[in-house]
C-alpha cells in the first residue's frame, strides 16, 4: 500500500508536464467568463494541476 503511494508520487513529477497547459487555460476560462481575480486564478491553477497530475497518475498506475 506505501509502495503504491509513494510510486504514484514518483509518477506526479512527469505528469505535472501534461497538466499544466490544461490548469492554465483553464484559469484563463475562468478569469474571462466569471470575472475572477489574480489570486483566485492562481488558487484554481495549483489546485486543478496538483489533483489532474494525482489522477493521471494513479490512472497510469492502476490501468
């Protein structure tokens, strides 16, 4: 169960390179239809690269 942990951790680092074009155009959508701020774009960014590199990841892993 750890080693599966810490391997799909080893996993995200890889993954983040896939996932951080999509967080940004997602903030950009955001910023332009809702009319967020800077500091909650840059929240939704981290938030929405960090949990689509865990689940890419874990995808990778268990399929």
């Amino acid at each position: 169960m750890v080693l599966d942990i810490v391997i799909i951790l080893v996993m995200c680092f890889p993954m983040l390179l896939f996932t951080v074009y999509p967080g940004l155009k997602l903030g950009d959508f955001l910023e332009e239809k809702y009319a967020i701020n800077e500091a909650t774009k840059r929240k939704v960014v981290i938030l929405f690269t960090i949990v689509f590199t865990l689940t890419l990841s874990s995808l990778l892993y268990y399929i």
